[in-house]
C-alpha cells in the first residue's frame, strides 16, 4: 500500500517517492530508510534500528545515517506548514510526521503513557538539582506500580532537562499522552513543589497545583502528585495501588536527603564518587537499618566495587556486600529494583548462582517493564551461561529506551557477549556507543581494550587501557578476576586474554 504524504506518494514495492506525479530519484539506502519511518507511522525510530535496517550486517558511522537523512529531508521538501517531515528525537533517533495522526504512543500499548519531565530547580543554587531529579524519579517510580498506566522511562524524559521546548512537541517525541512538569524550591527548612499535569495532544493543562510546607511533607507531596495523576489519567485505578506505592519511604527528610546524593554519587559511575556514596549510605543505614531502598542502594555500591576491581573500602566488603543484599530482599516489600540490586550481588560476589537466579526470575515478573530490571537480568544470565537468553533481555531495554546512559549495561553487555562469540567488530561497535553515552564505566573500556587486541591493534588496545587507567587508576586485573563469577568460565576468559594482550596491570 502507497503512503501519501501531502503532495508526495511513496510506493514501498517500487521504492519509487513522487511529487504531483513527478518521480524523485532516490538512492536505495535513501528509500530504505523513508520506508523504516513511514511503517513506524509516526513513533520515533532509534538510530542503532535504522542503521542495522538500512546497512545491515555493516559497522558503518553513526555520521553516515546523519547524512542520509539530511539528504531525505532535502529531496522531501518541507509539509504544509513548512517543517521537515522528518523529525529528530534528542539523543534517540528520528521520526516521521504522518499526516492527521495523533501523538504517537508505544506499539501494541493500549494504556494510557505518562512522561514525568525533570522539575525546574528554583532554589537558586544548582547543587541542589539531585533533590528535584530525586523528587521526580521517586514520583515515576510509584506511578510504574500502577498497572493501568504505561510510564515512559526517566531516561528518555530526562533528556529535556534544561530545555525549554513546547509540550506537545516533547509529548509527541515521546510518545506521551500526559506530561507531569514542574518545580523544586528549597529554602532552608521550607519546601516548595508546583506540579501541573498537561494533555500531550494539545498542550493544554488538566491540573496544577502548588505545596508549600516543611522538608518533611516531601513524600506526602509525591503521593499527592501521583495520587492526582492517577486519578485524572486512570480512573479506574485503586486505593491499594497508591498504598503499595508508599511503601519504603525512609522515615527521615535528612535520611532522604542522604539518599537523594548517594544515588547522584553512584550515577558518576567513579571509584571516588563510589566511595563518597558508600560513606553517605552507611550513615543512612545507621538511622534506617531495615530500609529497602537504602540497603538496595548499598548493596549496589558495594557489589559494582568488587566487580570493577576498585580498592575495596572494608577487608569485609565482599560479606558485606552478600549480607546486605539478603536483608534487602527480606524487606523489599515487592520492590522489583531493590530485588535486582540484591539478586546480583547474590551471584557476583556472593556465588549463589540458584539464588541470585530465583530473585531476579521474581523481580522480573514484579516488573518486567523496569529498564534497569532487565538489564540486570541480562547481565546475570550472562555470567551464568545463557547467552541467548541475556541477549533477549538487553533487546528489549533497547526497544523500550532511548540509547543513553541508563542503558550503558545493556549496550556493554551486548559487546561482552560478542566477545564471547568471537565478533570483535561487532563487540567494539556496541562497545563504542556505550562509550558514546557514558565514559565512566570500566566495563566498557574492558571491552575496547579486548576487542581491539584480539584483532591484533595493539597500539589501540593500549590507547583505550591509558584511557581506563586516567580514570580508574588503581584497578588491578587479578582484582577484577576475582570478582568475577566463576559458574561460566568461559564467558570472561576472552576479556581477561585480551586485556593480558594489552598489558593490562595485574
């Protein structure tokens, strides 16, 4: 069937685009990726899908697709009202204006999507931007357990974060039928949340709202605001829902508070800001010794430690770590991220593989939508063996986020398993985008470093191992080994010998 565009007609069959009649010539990659836009019939395309469509099997330049689509734009022309028809999604890929469509939404999701945009921070002193980021992502957070709404990840709302765009624009990108935007005062002890609820569609705003009180009335502010969405977007959505989304809170503003920057910490992705985010959690372990969130979050600076091959903190880190982890899922309450935070360190440092296994398989089925679930999942099955299976998993938190750097696990562990395979190319192309989305992450350099050696660029290997170590100067390979789950041995053993290759410290 011909898709018709204004003036223009595109023929799949053909690959023939024509204009009133008139036929426009065009390349065969051109008509491939017209063809890939037009059959998403307006939702966005990410850029690694239309690169493996229009050169398949090829590692080109992500440069390459920038220029094909410059030049589809330009053999187009403008719509009627002047704008390209092809539109760019920051930091995802491209889309294409259908005529008389509605905001896209995600394929084959028939309940209604929400997008919480990053809250403006009005207290006048940037270093306070973790606690607006953090009042948001904890809003999102409860409103994923409803299972009548479909939520669109922090990942791919946080790339507005300073941009000031028109709603429906953003909503469109997105994909969102409703966006939550607002903004964060803090002024000593006081605090100030205005939260408005917007139509995508039409820009126009459903509610708004302004609380004012004290630091300690922040969570009954966020289950106001989720409460309040719920309500308007879904009706039908119960009461025990939005309780469940209770659950958990610490109990203390300044535990919170604590929490809110260990997490930004952990987000750095440094042995350093690793360290300062141990150092705050143990203080907040010390008000809130039985809290999920908090252990989750420990348990997860202390395992990424080990797995890196970081100079540990404590002799007992490792125990540490496992005894964490066995807490935290005894109060996790049905919290699918706290499970995979402790599911993964049963495996990595802790080697109860049957375990760390069952908690995962149960995180999965308590959300089997959470980005960073999923790729936990990919990760572990990984190291247990199961690589078709950890394959499936990075896919889907591909499919359902942006390439940024919430998924850096999923990209890396994409390159790990090519490794593995013996397709370094495809490994160092994975491998490269990860990079592209997030430099801190030691694993990823482990795989430029490999990949490159076993090709036999040595020079290049070691320019990559003087990159890591810029970073990362104390990381040790016997350390990073040791660390390392031995179930599988032969999923790391092409890692360490290329990195042996490249001189890597022992």
């Amino acid at each position: 069937m011909s898709h018709a565009l204004g003036s223009l007609l595109f023929d799949p069959a053909q690959r023939t685009l024509t204009r009133d009649g008139t036929v426009i010539e065009l390349g065969q990659r051109a008509a491939d990726l017209l063809l890939a836009l037009l059959e998403a019939k307006g939702a966005p395309v990410p850029k690694a899908e239309l690169l493996d469509r229009v050169w398949p099997g090829s590692v080109v330049e992500e440069g390459n697709l920038t220029v094909q689509i410059a030049n589809l734009r330009k053999l187009m022309g403008p719509d009627a009202n002047g704008r390209d028809w092809i539109i760019t999604v920051p930091r995802l890929g491209y889309r294409m204006i259908v005529p008389d469509s509605p905001a896209p939404r995600p394929v084959g999701n028939a309940r209604p999507v929400v997008a919480a945009l990053p809250f403006e921070n009005l207290s006048g002193d940037p270093d306070s931007d973790y606690f607006a980021d953090g009042v948001v992502a904890d809003i999102l957070t409860a409103l994923t357990r409803f299972g009548k709404l479909a939520v669109v990840s922090r990942a791919s709302s946080f790339v507005y974060k300073g941009r000031s765009t028109d709603s429906r624009t953003v909503a469109a990108e997105l994909g969102a039928g409703y966006l939550l935007e607002g903004s964060v005062r803090r002024a000593g002890a006081r605090l100030r949340i205005t939260a408005q609820l917007v139509e995508g569609a039409t820009g126009v705003s459903l509610w708004t709202e302004r609380f004012d009180g004290d630091l300690e009335e922040v969570f009954d502010f966020q289950d106001h605001i989720t409460e309040r969405v719920a309500t308007i977007v879904a009706p039908a959505i119960e009461a025990t829902e939005l309780a469940q989304s209770r659950q958990s809170r610490p109990e203390s503003i300044l535990t919170y508070d604590i929490l809110l920057r260990a997490k930004a910490f952990i987000d750095d992705e440094t042995e350093q800001g690793n360290w300062a985010a141990h150092n705050l959690l143990e203080k907040a372990l010390q008000q809130e010794p039985h809290n999920p969130l908090i252990l989750g979050q420990m348990v997860w600076a202390l395992e990424h430690r080990c797995a890196m091959g970081w100079p540990l903190i404590h002799p007992d880190d490792v125990q540490r770590c496992v005894d964490y982890a066995r807490r935290g899922i005894q109060y996790a309450a049905g919290d699918a991220r706290v499970m995979a935070q402790c599911a993964i360190a049963l495996i990595q440092p802790g080697r109860d593989y049957d375990a760390g296994m069952a908690v995962i398989n149960q995180a999965i089925r308590m959300n089997p939508n959470d980005l960073y679930v999923l790729q936990v999942s990919g990760v572990m099955n990984l190291h247990c063996g199961d690589l078709d299976t950890a394959l499936q998993f990075f896919d889907r938190a591909l499919r359902l986020a942006p390439p940024d750097s919430s998924i850096r696990f999923a990209m890396t562990g994409i390159a790990h398993l090519h490794i593995v395979r013996g397709d370094y190319h495809r490994a160092l192309d994975y491998a490269g985008r990860s990079l592209a989305l997030n430099d801190s992450f030691d694993a990823t350099y482990w795989m430029l470093i490999a990949g490159h050696a076993h090709l036999g660029q040595i020079d290049k290997a070691r320019e990559w191992l003087r990159a890591l170590l810029a970073i990362a100067p104390d990381v040790r390979l016997s350390r990073i080994v040791k660390a390392q789950p031995a179930l599988f041995a032969e999923r790391f053993t092409p890692i360490v010998d290329g990195l042996r290759l490249a001189g890597f410290p022992e």
